[in-house]
C-alpha cells in the first residue's frame, strides 16, 4: 500500500488540450517510504522494485533531493545538501541508472552509509522518473510524464519523541457554504528529533464537563522542528458556552492538549 508517497505528473505540450498521453514508456515504483533505524555498525539494506508497464523500452534514472514540508504539509524539494536536515551522500543507491525492457522489473537497493555516526536524523527523497520528452511541434495535445518520490528516512533508534499545541483558534470557515460555519485552527509543533505521525481528536464539552460532540483529526506526518497547521470543522452547536479541547497523540509518553472557549449566541 502506498502512503505519504509523492508522485508527480509533469505536462508538458501544446496549450489546447484534447486529450493527454503519455510521452513514452511509464515506469511504476512499489514503495514510497523507506525508514531506517539507524544503529551503531549497522549496515541495513532496503529494496524497491522498479517496473516498465508499457510495451517499449525504458530509460530510468534516480537522484536524491532534499526535502521537508509546509505548514500545511505540501512537499518542498531542494537541492541535495542545502537543509540541515540533510542526508547528503549517506543514503546509497544501487542502480541509479538502468535501463528496462517491457514488462521487466529492477530491484533497487538503498543502504545507509555504515561508517557514518548519525547524531540525527536525516531524510531525503530519491526521484525515479523517465527523460522527459521535448514538447509536441502542432499537437493539439498534450503528454505527461510521471516520477515518483522515494522518501527516505534515517533516524538512530535513540532520538527523543516530544511535541506540543503552541495554538488553538476559532475561525469563520470560509471554505464551507454556511456563512456562520466554524472550524478550529491548531498549530501543532514538533519539538523533539523524531519524525512524528500524530492523529487525535477535537472534544466538544460543556462547562460541567459533559461531552457533546467530538471531531477526528486524521493522521498526519512532521518532521523533526516543523510546525503543521491543522483545521477540525466543527459541527453546528445550539445556543450556550462551549469548551473545544484539541488533543493529539504523537506516540509519546503524553498527549498534547489545547484549549479554546466558544460562545454560541
């Protein structure tokens, strides 16, 4: 099952379009995360499977990017070495470039560099794509390619879990037909030095404590030191005072909590 895993399809042809093609042959990858646990002398080995799933020849090439994420969780890439968080050269890959029949599978192996003392983690993202084809002279249409994004993280066994809700707001939702629509903001932050996968749930209470309604907050990822803003729609509540408690389990010893008080008139 692929989960978190980016794939992305890169248009390129004519401004009217008709109908999209692809440009050649199109490769599909397996897994989209790897996740190393990282030990002193340890030399893990991790595999995915590259496969061309068209009738004609592929050309396939890997190369590794740094990456983190927004606020609000879109993925952001960059040159290999320039975050902190950085693998660099650490994360090996065997092969990088390959070509593959039809129908013909490649097995990828991925190793972390055992002679590296990690302190940290690290996390890359290694690009599986095909060339990308020149754009189409007189077509009205337009073709695509597809590269994958293998997220790769490597993290010692050690490394401390710890987060907290720095904020909970009410907000007018202004996504939602109904005017009077709320949802509630939460800024949640990973304080601690491990990729976290957090989920949790909104409660609705009265001031006597009485539970009146309750919201999921669907899983999600954050890496180490990233703030990720959240937004919990919130039911529509009769007239009275209400208390919105946002809490999150991130794995750790504790769940976070945040509050905020509304007023229904």
């Amino acid at each position: 099952m692929l989960r978190r895993g980016f794939v992305e399809v890169v248009l390129a042809g004519a401004a009217l379009f008709v109908g999209a093609r692809p440009a050649h042959a199109q490769i599909a990858v397996d897994e989209l995360e790897l996740r190393f646990a990282l030990r002193a002398g340890g030399g893990t080995v991790q595999t995915f499977h590259v496969s061309n799933e068209s009738d004609s020849a592929a050309q396939v090439t890997i190369g590794a990017q740094d990456w983190d994420r927004d606020e609000l969780g879109q993925n952001r890439f960059y040159a290999l070495g320039q975050l902190p968080t950085t693998c660099g050269r650490r994360v090996v890959v065997s092969p990088t470039v390959f070509r593959l029949a039809p129908k013909a599978v490649q097995t990828v192996r991925v190793s972390i560099d055992s002679a590296t003392q990690f302190t940290a983690g690290c996390y890359t993202i290694l690009f599986v794509e095909t060339p990308r084809a020149p754009s189409p002279a007189n077509r009205t249409s337009i073709v695509y390619n597809i590269r994958y994004g293998v997220k790769v993280y490597a993290e010692p066994a050690s490394l401390a879990e710890n987060a907290e809700v720095e904020d909970v707001q009410i907000k007018r939702d202004s996504v939602a037909a109904d005017s009077t629509a709320r949802r509630l903001a939460i800024l949640f932050h990973n304080t601690g030095s491990r990729h976290l996968l957090v989920h949790g749930a909104v409660e609705i209470r009265r001031p006597d404590n009485s539970l009146v309604s309750k919201v999921d907050v669907p899983e999600f990822p954050a890496l180490p030191g990233a703030r990720r803003q959240l937004f919990a729609a919130l039911p529509r509540l009769a007239t009275g005072r209400y208390v919105l408690l946002a809490l999150l389990d991130y794995g750790g010893r504790e769940i976070v909590a945040g509050q905020a008080d509304l007023q229904v008139p």
